[in-house]
C-alpha cells in the first residue's frame, strides 16, 4: 500500500482525490494547502490528515509518494524538496515555468533516484491512446494531417486567480496548450518546422495557433481560454490519414476507413463527482496515476512520460509562445 502526500487542494487536487478513492494499492494520508478548508474537504473524503505545512509531509516516512497539484511556479521547488527527502513525486503538467527549473526537477530524481512523473495525462486518455496505436500499426496508411484543439472559458475557479498571472503560469499558451503539444511530440517525435502566432491579453498568451510538419505530416495545434465565461470547453482532434481518418470532436472517437463502416470503439468513462473545473471523466487523470503506481510497485523505469520528455515539451512550448509573441511585438525575437 503507497501511502501518499497531496500538496494542493484545489480542482487539480480534487481529481486526484477522487482518482486516490477508487484506486487500488494507494491510501491518500495527509492533504496539505494554504487554505485548511480546502485540505480538510479533501481529507475527509478518506479518513486523511490535514495540514498547512508541507514540511509535515516531508517529515513523515510512512508517505511514500507526494502528489504536487501547486500552481506551475511552485512545482520546481516542491518537487526538489521531496525528491531531496527521498520521496517519490507525481506532479502536475506544465512541468515547471523553465526549462532550467525543469532540468533541476529532473536531476534531483537522479540524484535521490526517486520516481517523477509529470501528469501529462492526454497520454493516457483513451482516445488519445486509440489515436496512436492507430497510426502505429499503419493500418490507415500514413498520417497526412492532424488537427488538436484545446479550448474553453479562463479558468476562473483557480486558486487567488493566479492562471492570470502570466509570471506564474505563462498563460494558456502553457497551461493549457502544452497538452497538445506534448501529445504531438509524443506522438510523431522531432518536427522538422514550427510557425506560430498567438493573441496577447492582461493574462499573456490567452490563445495560440501553431503549425508543425513532421516529414509530410502537417500537424494544427490551437488552444486558449479567451471564450466567454459561457461559452463550452472542448478538446478535440481529427486525424487524416493515407486511407481513412480518425475524428474525436464533441461526441465519441470515431475511425473512417475506406471500404468499410465508420467505427467507434469503446471507450470507458469514469465520471467525476463535483469538483467542478472542465471536465467531468477522470479518464486519462485515473490511468496516468494507475500507470505511475503501478510502475513504481513492480521496480520498472517510467516509459509513457519520462522527466526528460516532460522538459522537451515544455521546451518546446515556451518555443511556440516565443514565436507567436515574435510575430506580434515589434522588436522581439524568438
């Protein structure tokens, strides 16, 4: 039994919470945040402590796993620490605000040769996960063109609205567009070019267009969260291959192939119970965490999202956003 430390209690923190009531092998132990009601909501949710001291969970050794859902500017410096006390650490995407501060992150799990993972969980999202064993097997032919879309309402139930402050999460350009990007990258590797331009607001890059060819794929990345606070969230993507394509966008994932039926495969969905945000399946929030225990209980080495890549993708979405502010501002240059 992992027994695990939460740090951060908001909506991110809410989903793992949930994740952590119906995961087998894991008991959630002692929840931390600044705020003690929101630690004490969750904790309640499973005969856990609360606290407002981070340090109350480095000091205790029967946690084995501490889960960071603190706002991107903090992951750096929270991750070191419990990596530093020799605890493992899941710690929710962006990776961090820099590539240096992402590179420290990764080097002190080498150092302490503790677990980190990153929840990059569109890896683990079921459609997603369709989608590139679709184009591994090559039963379509060649992938010609993708298209992935991320977007929706500012996210105003964040915690003291700090998602508007561009110094502590970069925007949407990172917070929210790195989904795809790193599902791109995880997806068909090295671009050989990228073009972007984004729109610029109070809160940063508020919303980006990039383009990506990979070889002869040419992949269409958008994501923002400048909408009306009425207007919908939505993910989506639509996959044009050789001989059929693949279409995930509003409704079930549906598979086109020349000669045959449309087909829509299966797709498991575990709702989630009211900790509001923009998405009401824990999907890819569940498999990620099973994946990550599951990994750290047999001894196997992390493979579906690694440090290293982790700090790729944010690498190369600071990329993006330096080339969409470039195009916009006289005078910068990416």
């Amino acid at each position: 039994m992992h027994k695990i430390g939460l740090v951060g209690c908001g909506f991110m923190g809410g989903m793992h919470g949930e994740v952590y009531g119906v995961l087998p092998g894991v008991q959630l132990a002692l929840t931390v945040d600044k705020r003690i009601e929101a630690a004490i909501n969750v904790a309640a949710q499973h005969d856990a402590k609360s606290s407002l001291c981070f340090d109350d969970i480095l000091a205790d050794s029967s946690i084995e796993v501490v889960d960071i859902c603190l706002p991107t500017h903090l992951h750096a410096d929270y991750s070191i620490r419990a990596l530093e006390s020799g605890k493992h650490v899941f710690c929710e995407k962006p990776m961090a605000l820099t590539v240096r501060e992402a590179q420290r992150m990764a080097e002190a799990a080498r150092t302490a040769d503790r677990y980190l993972m990153i929840g990059h969980c569109i890896r683990f999202w079921q459609e997603y996960e369709l989608l590139k064993k679709l184009h591994a097997e090559g039963r379509l032919g060649a992938l010609k063109s993708l298209n992935l879309t991320r977007y929706g309402a500012y996210p105003s139930w964040c915690s003291d609205g700090w998602l508007g402050d561009e110094t502590l999460s970069r925007g949407a350009a990172l917070d929210m567009h790195i989904h795809d990007t790193d599902f791109a990258l995880y997806l068909l590797g090295e671009p050989n070019e990228i073009r972007s331009n984004c729109t610029l607001d109070a809160r940063g890059p508020s919303h980006i267009f990039t383009t990506m060819t990979f070889g002869e794929a040419i992949v269409q990345l958008e994501g923002g969260w400048n909408l009306p606070s009425s207007a919908p969230f939505k993910m989506s993507f639509r996959a044009i291959f050789e001989r059929g394509a693949a279409i995930f966008d509003g409704g079930p994932l549906t598979i086109y192939e020349e000669g045959r039926e449309p087909f829509t495969p299966e797709v498991a969905k575990m709702p989630a119970k009211g900790v509001g945000g923009n998405i009401s399946d824990l999907g890819g929030y569940y498999f990620e965490l099973d994946y990550f225990y599951r990994r750290l209980t047999a001894g196997l080495p992390l493979e579906v999202v690694t440090p290293e890549s982790s700090a790729h993708s944010l690498e190369m979405c600071l990329r993006e956003i330096a080339i969409g502010k470039a195009a916009l501002l006289p005078g910068v240059t990416a």
